[in-house]
C-alpha cells in the first residue's frame, strides 16, 4: 500500500507541475507577454510568472526566463505602454505601484491613508485602469466602515483644538451591527466605492455620486474620459451570493467626474462586463433575466453613448432557445460567457468573444452592427481568445490531453482561412502519464422530455482487453455549467492509473440552448440521474474494454448531489462514491446557503420571503434530495468537506455522514479549513488523492 501511495503521489507532482495560462498581451506585433500559475507544493500555494516572448513573423525566436509575479495582485500596463500599475501585498497590506520607464514612480501604502478597505481583485466586482490620458487609475475597493465604539468607554481628556475640521465623533453602539457580503469567495465584502487614483497629484478619492442602495462593480473609462459606465448591483431587499451565478439584478450605470449619476433602464435584468465600442459612440454588455436558473444563455446588447433617461437596450445576439446556423454553416448555441477579453475590438466594430459550446469553449467573432457571428475555428478542444490588437489576434488553446498553449494569428487570415491561420508561441507540453489516452464526445439523446439532446465525454484508453478499464462516472455541479475540453489535473491523474471516465453534462447544463438550461428546473434528482445512467450505459456499449462492475462515483456541488442520488437510486451499481461539498437536503440548505433562490429555482418554485412560509416548496425540495435515498446505499462513501463553505453549508454532508453510519455504510468524511471549491493548495492535494486511493481500495477489494 505504501509503494501505491508514493507512486500516485509522485504522479500528482509531476502533474502539478505544468502551469496554466491566465492571460497574455500584444505588447507589439515582436513582442508578447503571458502570464502563467503554477502549483507550488512546497510552500502550498499558487505561484504566478511572468515570461516575454519576442516574435518574428509570427514565429517565436526568444523568450525570457519566467519572473515571479505572484505578489501582484492587479497590474495593468498602460495603452502608451509608459507606465505600469501594479497592486501588490505585502504582510497584509496593499500598496499601490506605478513604474515608468526604468523607475518606480509611485508607491501607496493604502492602508496608511486609510481612505477605503481592501481593493477589489476578484472577477465581479474587480477594475484597474488608466484613463485615456494615464494621469489617473481607477478600482474598486470596500467602502471605509465608520467608526463605532460601546456605549460606555472612559476616554482621556479632550485637548484644545486650534482651528481646522474636527474628526468626526464615532458612532455608539454599532460594534455589531450585521451587514450582509456577496457571500461565498466574496467574504468581506459589502460595500463597493469607485476610487481614482491622480498619478501626478498622489492623491486618492472617492467617486460622489453613487446612490447608497447599490454595489458598484467593473467601472471603465470612456474614451475621452469624462465619466465612467460600470454594473449597479441592486443589494434590496437583500444580496445573494453572487460567484457562479449570472442572475442577480444590476444595470449598467455612467457616473461623471461632477456626481452626476445614471442608469439604463434594464428591470427584471442582470448586465455584466459593460465596454465601449473603440469610438466611444456605443456600449455593449451581457444582460439575462434574474429569474430562473443561476447560470443561462445571454443576450448581447448595446446603446449609445453617452447614457441618458431616454437611452435603451438594443440586443446584438439574443436569447437562442436551442441552435441556430451562423456564417459557414456552423452550429452556434448562444452566449454562456460572462466577460470579454481585455482587449476584445478588431476593426470593424467585430467584437470577439469566448463561449461554451456543447462540450468545448469556442470563440466568436460578432459584428455588432449586423449581429453577424463567425466562429474562429478549431478542431481538437477548446480555444479562448486573449487578446486583439490590430487585427492580429492572442488565444490560448487546450484539451484534456494537452496542456494550454499559446497560438497567434491574423484575423483576416484567420477568417478566409487563407494561408497559415495560426501560429504557436509556446510549444505544446508533453503529458507522458497520458500516452495512449484519448478522448471522444458522445452525443445522446434521452427518451423523454421535451428537451432530448444531451452529451458526454468519454476520457480513457482507445482500446484494451475485454472488461478490464474500471470507469469512474463524474457529472458536473451546478448544475448549470458544463464540463468543456481543457486540461484537468484530477482527470489526468485518474487516467494515469489506468481507469477511464465519462464526464456527464446532463440535460440542464449550458452551451445546447436555453431550454436545455430551463429544462431542468424541477426535475432535479430525476432527469440529471437518468441522463448519467444513460451515459454509462452507452459508453459500457461503446467502449467494451470498460468493466461494468467496476464503475464508482466522483462529483463535486450539485455533482456530489447526483452521485449521492446515483448510490442510493442505483445501491448495486456503483462500488465506491467520492462526494465534495455535495447538496444532499434542498429544504435544510435554502435556510442557510447563500444562494437560498438556487433551491426554489432548482425545486420549480420561485423565491420569496415574503409572506407565509410554503410548505409544500419545502416538501418537494425534500422530496427531490439525495437524503430520501440514504437508507438505500451500499456503496462505501467518502466525503470531502470544507467548513468555510457558504455555498453548500457542511451541514449537509454532517447530517449525510451521520446517516450512512447509522445505517451500517463504511464512509468517512474529511473537513478541510477552505471554502467550496476546496482550491487551496495543500487542500487540493490531499482531496485528490485520498479521491483516488478510496478509489482504488475499493476497485481492488471487488
């Protein structure tokens, strides 16, 4: 057993070791910057690098060494490329840089002039730009929280002032006055305030002009840099957690430089990721409706610039139902992204986007005036555009098998396919735990339902002896989200030691239309579990090399969920079951989760709580939970459970760990100090492989 544990161990780090791309920039057509992560086991964190390659014709002929990066924060190179802002941290302080040339220009240790709480640096909320001047850098932090003090507190003496604004008295009697944050990966923050930076001043402010029953979030210049659009996220009459969830209601608004304070009118609507079109005549964003499903398609929309009380929504590409047929005849399900590169304008007004599409990430380009899409094609996984400048376009691509890399091309070559469209930069990485494996899509069609399309992914060897590959069944959570084509450690690991998998993205999952997305609303713990049998049974049709009585149970969030719902639906199927952070009572978990809609919505109710509670809604989220099943599982079950988890509260899987034992299951439950995705390094490590020793220990005792 020791030899075993040492041997996955080892595979982990090597896997460990290949980074990731997150992002890269056309410094010019010669020179080109990227960003990359990396596990670093040893001091059990994320390391970020820096390299610079330096291109001839499209065609890498240097690159520097990687510099460590992992300190930034934020940083954002200025359009001139004269100056560099970087937010970085440094003993639990932030401090503001701004470098220039070969010289660091400005340091701000923010704290110190305590004007506002932390930046902002996640994806929602989170901006970082010059303005089109680069006099001045604008984000977004937590508003300053007043001060407070208890109602009795003896004090020194008051000296004698000489004249000047006195400080203003602390509150009484607010030490503990609760107010809500955005809930999961969001702790903390509360209150959004938009803060310009004067570079050649050094001075911070406050933008006025904000109404107090809103969180800004990703503010940007115009232009000409006389006001600023961003998102207005409504926070009455209460925030729902908002990381994974698209549904939240906010508006587009534009602030100028004198508090004057608009909104586009956008009820029952969630806008994200505003940005001007390259002429500052037009805004274009993401918009869906708040109700229903957490994640959906979107609709991309416009208007012009500036915003005033007469300004409406215009809808470029909008809600696809199913599928419609693009330019060459290509399939396109709608727009399940919920951003835009950086940089997304080619010439022509030709936005170009990245989406799930069915089991792959594909990009787009879309001309906003005609709504006409063309997709930037490719054949062997996902591709995801990073950046456009002068029409010469920077994507990453990547698949289950291979690593990113970093390919380049020209935008008209691209589109005619006329010559060498692509080019890579970086060379692909050899994965050697990975030789012989491949992948293979499977589209599916249920028996029932007025939604049938649905599809799979088989992960394995592409022959073998008779019954002898054991598979490990592994739906996606969500459930509104899809598994695509990119590299997945954890898969890569499990393939390493010989098993195969079907990654399962049920009815319900984005990237196959809207009503797929709807369909789902209801049926949970139903349609999903059916879909996930079906897809067993065709890849075991399929794939005769897999044996059928060697499947076990992997899956994470409303994934642990099903595979909850698969052992007990399904006791004498399944050998063995791994479940993270998995919902197993919707009724218990819409009192305490920060997305209490999410069961309503998920159960085919809509949320309130206003008025009487409505029994019944709490009956069928019951009904439909994996806890009805519990008494039926054979299978030994392993659970992986963060206690820092607002999403999915541990208490599920406390209560679930407690019934399996009653009823005489072998289980075992680790409780990590992390959150919901169990991201943290040492965290992920251990997860994983315990994941796959528990496995393994119970393929072996068949």
């Amino acid at each position: 057993m020791t030899a075993r544990v040492d041997k996955i161990v080892k595979t982990y780090k090597s896997l460990a070791q290949i980074p990731a791309l997150l992002g890269a920039q056309i410094q010019s057509p010669n020179i080109v910057n990227g960003v990359w992560s990396q596990r670093n086991l040893e001091t059990g964190s994320i390391a970020k690098f820096s390299r610079t390659l330096f291109i001839n014709n499209l065609q890498t002929v240097e690159s520097t060494l990687p510099v460590d990066v992992s300190k930034e924060i934020l940083s954002r190179l200025s359009e001139s490329q004269k100056l560099r802002a970087v937010l970085r941290e440094s003993d639990s302080k932030q401090f503001l840089e701004v470098w220039q040339s070969n010289k660091l220009v400005r340091v701000v240790d923010l704290a110190a002039l305590d004007v506002h709480g932390n930046v902002y640096a996640d994806v929602e909320f989170s901006s970082f730009e010059f303005s089109p001047d680069e006099t001045k850098l604008l984000y977004v932090a937590e508003a300053k929280v007043p001060k407070s003090e208890p109602f009795y507190k003896r004090k020194k003496p008051e000296e004698p002032k000489d004249g000047g604004d006195a400080p203003k008295p602390p509150t009484r009697g607010e030490e503990h006055l609760f107010e809500q944050d955005w809930g999961e990966q969001l702790v903390g923050k509360k209150k959004s305030v938009l803060v310009q930076y004067d570079i050649s001043n050094d001075s911070v402010e406050i933008l006025k002009g904000v109404p107090d029953n809103v969180c800004v979030a990703q503010p940007k210049y115009s232009p000409d840099g006389s006001y600023i659009v961003g998102v207005a996220y409504s926070v009455e009459p209460r925030k729902l957690g908002l990381i994974y969830c698209t549904n939240r209601p906010s508006t587009i608004f534009q602030l100028d430089f004198n508090g004057a304070y608009v909104e586009l009118p956008l009820p029952n609507k969630s806008a994200k990721s505003p940005r001007f079109t390259p002429d500052g005549q037009r805004i274009v964003w993401l918009e869906r409706a708040t109700d229903g499903p957490h994640m959906a398609c979107m609709t991309l929309a416009k208007t012009n610039a500036p915003l005033s009380k007469d300004s409406e929504a215009q809808a470029v590409v909008g809600l696809v139902k199913s599928k419609v047929e693009i330019a060459n005849k290509r399939t396109f399900y709608g727009i399940y992204n919920t951003g835009f590169p950086k940089r997304p304008w080619a010439s022509n007004n030709q936005l170009l986007i990245n989406t799930n599409q069915k089991y792959t990430i594909n990009s787009y380009i879309i001309n906003i005036d005609s709504g006409d899409i063309t997709e930037l094609e490719f054949a062997d996984g996902s591709q995801i555009v990073l950046d456009v400048k002068d029409d010469l376009v920077l994507a990453l691509r990547r698949n289950f098998l291979v690593p990113d890399s970093l390919v380049i091309g020209k935008l008209a070559q691209i589109v005619s396919g006329n010559g060498a469209q692509w080019t890579e930069l970086t060379p692909k990485i050899e994965v050697p735990e990975l030789a012989g494996s491949t992948f293979r899509y499977l589209d599916l069609v249920a028996s029932e339902g007025e939604v049938g399309d649905f599809n799979a992914i088989y992960l394995g060897p592409s022959a073998g002896d008779d019954q002898k590959v054991p598979l490990i069944v592994w739906p996606h959570g969500g459930p509104h989200s899809a598994f695509a084509n990119y590299f997945i450690l954890e898969a890569a690991l499990f393939l390493s030691l010989g098993y195969a998998i079907v990654l399962v993205n049920y009815r319900g999952s984005i990237g196959s239309g809207n009503d797929s997305v709807e369909f789902l609303l209801g049926k949970i713990g139903t349609t999903d579990v059916r879909d996930c049998i079906q897809s067993v049974e065709v890849a075991l049709k399929e794939y005769p090399w897999l044996n059928e009585n060697k499947l076990a149970l992997c899956g994470g969030s409303h994934g642990g969920f099903l595979v909850a719902h698969l052992s007990g639906q399904y006791p004498d199927k399944f050998k063995s079951v791994v479940a993270r952070n998995p919902v197993i009572d919707v009724a218990s978990m819409s009192i305490i989760s920060d997305i209490p809609d999410w069961c309503y919505a998920e159960a085919g109710s809509v949320y309130t709580q206003k008025g009487q509670i409505d029994n019944d809604t709490l009956m069928k989220m019951r009904t439909v939970s994996p806890i009805m099943h519990a008494h039926k599982v054979k299978a030994p079950t392993l659970l992986q459970i963060g206690s820092k988890d607002l999403r999915v509260p541990p208490h599920q899987a406390l209560d679930y760990y407690h019934r399996l034992k009653a009823n005489g299951i072998k289980v075992k439950m680790n409780l990590y100090d992390d959150n919901h995705p169990l991201g943290s390094v040492p965290n992920e490590m251990d997860n994983v492989i315990n994941t796959a020793l528990w496995i393994e220990e119970h393929f072996e005792s068949q």
